[in-house]
C-alpha cells in the first residue's frame, strides 16, 4: 500500500495542459472561429455579388480581388512591429469591431442602392486592411496562452475551427446571395465580426507589452530586425518564397475559378458557394492530420506530400463540361475536399515550424514578413488571373494557373525545410 507521503507527492504534482480547460483558449478559440467564418463569407459575397448583380468582367473581378489584398503588401511588416508592441488581444477585439462597422455599413448601402462597383473597392480595401491587423495579431497571440509545447495542438485546434469556417462560409455567403440579397449577406458576415468582438475581448490573461519609447525610429528598426531575422533563418526563409509562389498562383487562379463555375460551367451562386464549401471538410480533416502526421513522419516530409496533393487538385478541373453534371459537381467537391486537406496540413505544420523558431518579442514581426512575402504578390496574382482569363480563355487560363501553384512543392523540396525532422528545433 503506497505510503501518507507518497499519496501527498502525487496529489501535489502539476494537472497536465490542457487547451479545453483552459478559458482564454476557448475564448479565442470562438473568436476566431466567427471572425474567420465572417471572413469566408466575404471572400464569396463581393465577387459573386460583383459577377451575378453587376456583371464584372474578367479585369473588373481581378481589380476588385487585388484591392481587397493589397493591403499586406502596403501594410504587413509596419502590422507586425505594432503588434510586437500592442496587447494581441487589444488588436483583434478592435479590428473585428471596425470590420462589423465597415460591413454593417455596406448592408446599409445595398439596401438603399449604392453598393455599386465603387462601393464594394472601397469595402473590399478597409476590410484587407483590417483583415491584415487581425491575421497577424492571432498567429502571435497562441505563444502568450498556450506552453510552446502545445502549440501543434494549439494551431490544429484553430486550424480545425477555421476549416468549419472554410465549410460553412462560401456556402452561406452564396446562398445569401443567390436566395436573398448581397446586403443581408454582407449583414450576416457584419454579426460574426460582432460576435469575435465579445468573445476575445473577455481573454483574461496578460500579456507583456515591450517599451515604447522612441515609436517612429523603432517601428522601422523593429521592421528591419524582422526581415534580417526571417532571411537570416534557413527554413523560414523557404517557407516565406513557397508562400509567395502558392498565393501568387492560387490568387490568379481564384480569379478565373470564379469566372469559371457559373459562366463555363453554369453554376448557379448557391452551388458555386457549395463548391467552395467543400473546402471545409477536407481542412477539418487536414487539421487533424496535422496533430499527428508531423511527429510520426518528420515535419519536412509531410509539408512537401500534402503541398503537392493539396496543390495538384486543380489540375483536372479544366477538363470538366456543364453538360455532364452529373459528374461535374461531384469531381469539384472531391477537388475542393482534397485541396483542403493538403491545404490545411500544410497550414498548420508551417506555423508551427514558424511559431518554433522564432523567439517571443519576434512572434508579431515573424508572421508579418511572412505575411508580406506570401500574401504581397497576391494582388498581382488576382490582375493577372483577369488578364489571361480575358486573353486566353478561362480553360486554358485556370490550366496555367493551375499548374503554377506546383512551384510551392517543388521550392520546399529543395530547401532545407524538406529535411525537418519530427521533433521541431525550440527557440526561447
């Protein structure tokens, strides 16, 4: 029988972490789930608005895609040394407060008619920005509430909220759009904002907020300490020119794939939004995947797979027709399943390995460059997708496409990252 002092050892040893018991995790946990479902829906309700409501062009629909993102690559490494400064908290509550505001107004505007082309540029733009402040404050909040060990499960768990939001999203933005109005659609995505606002605002905990001192020379500083320290690192350096090679080619790609569904294939907005949809199930399964895959085949090898199962899905969608439905629709919704599958491990094992090596007054700065490199070009990604749709054709334009964003495979295969193994290098 184990002795009095041995019990009173054991009942004083440590409960091990856990994230579901733990308050502030769920609470952002909800927050960024409503934020990103928020954000999904937009991504669907504008440009299909745009295309069924004002019948955009090809150039008009890249326009508006690439105004909607070039705010990361005016804005996102200033975002990243602000919010190396700020409370994360502070940023997300606000940021998903303004963009409730910024959609609420623009139901306002559609319900009296003035959500026109104009309208919906500027929408599209104050949104990217906020969208910018919002994406990097997250990717840095979970290393000040989670124990760095956790952070795989951390960013599965997020990752696998997000994947829901991926699901329900498009196909609530569409249905909005096709079945109601772009001004109830643009109310709804107005709620979930309103809602990751009460949700992250109750996170208890405290962070640490570095000195501001000196703001103007340091900001820059802190922006330049940022980039040298993201070059300077073997495999974040790859991960920053995969990223970069993926969204410029996956942006040039949805901007043909959404001229594509109901113009070629003759989707109505409901079934285009169930398409995009499908994305959800496969990221959900893709999250989980990635709490496990990592440790049991090396970090390296599973990024390299997943990117090109993930990337490679889209090859076959030129070869489909409307006049075989039947058959159509099923292979888009396979399409879609898989591209969130390796879509989403690729998601969250590269920001673990992010997360992993960067230390903690880096985190913000860290996923801003990142952001900056990625997301940067995707702008020029959305004009060029309009501009081979309107020279090319859609078919051979979303083939092209297609086929660029297999770089992002191939640029991790030859760096170093494809030789991580499955214990990740911790820097404190």
């Amino acid at each position: 029988m184990p002795s009095a002092s041995c019990a009173a050892s054991d009942a004083r040893q440590p409960v091990p972490f856990s994230l579901w018991r733990d308050g502030d995790f769920r609470r952002l946990w909800v927050g960024q789930t409503a934020s990103q479902l928020g954000e999904q829906a937009g991504l669907v309700i504008f440009p299909l608005f745009a295309v069924l409501t004002l019948h955009a062009d090809a150039g008009q629909l890249g326009a508006l895609r690439a105004v909607g993102q070039a705010p990361t690559l005016l804005l996102a490494l200033c975002v990243g040394a602000w919010v190396d400064r700020w409370r994360t908290r502070t940023v997300m509550v606000w940021t998903d407060g303004a963009r409730a505001v910024v959609l609420s107004g623009a139901a306002v505007a559609g319900f009296l008619g003035w959500l026109g082309l104009p309208a919906l540029f500027v929408v599209a733009f104050a949104v990217g920005v906020l969208s910018v402040f919002f994406d990097v404050a997250y990717q840095a909040s979970l290393v000040e509430l989670v124990p760095r060990e956790q952070l795989v499960r951390g960013n599965s768990a997020l990752e696998g909220t997000r994947s829901a939001a991926q699901m329900g999203g498009p196909a609530l933005g569409g249905a909005l759009v096709s079945l109601l109005s772009a001004p109830i659609a643009a109310a709804s995505s107005a709620l979930f904002f309103a809602l990751s606002f009460l949700s992250i605002r109750r996170i208890r905990r405290t962070e640490a907020v570095a000195e501001r001192a000196e703001r103007p020379a340091r900001v820059g500083q802190q922006v330049r300490e940022g980039l040298r320290f993201v070059v300077g690192d073997p495999a974040l350096r790859t991960v920053c020119l995969a990223s970069a090679a993926f969204q410029f080619s996956y942006a040039a790609l949805m901007t043909v794939y959404l001229l594509f569904l109901p113009r070629e294939l003759h989707l109505p907005g409901a079934a285009v939004g169930l398409v995009l949809a499908a994305t959800g199930p496969g990221a959900l399964l893709g999250a989980l995947l990635a709490a496990r895959l990592p440790g049991r085949f090396g970090h390296g090898r599973v990024l390299v797979c997943a990117a090109v199962l993930g990337d490679g899905a889209f090859l076959g969608v030129p070869a489909l027709h409307h006049d075989s439905i039947a058959v159509t629709l099923p292979a888009l919704l396979v399409v879609s399943f898989v591209f969130g599958a390796g879509g989403q491990l690729v998601n969250v094992t590269v920001m673990a390995v992010r997360q992993a090596a960067t230390p903690d007054g880096m985190q913000g700065r860290a996923a801003a460059t990142i952001t900056f490199v990625g997301m940067g070009l995707t702008p020029l990604g959305s004009l060029l997708g309009g501009f081979l749709a309107q020279q090319w054709g859609l078919r051979t334009s979303l083939l092209v496409t297609a086929a660029g964003m297999l770089l992002s495979p191939v640029v991790m295969a030859l760096s170093p990252l494809a030789r991580l193994g499955r214990a990740l290098p911790v820097r404190q």
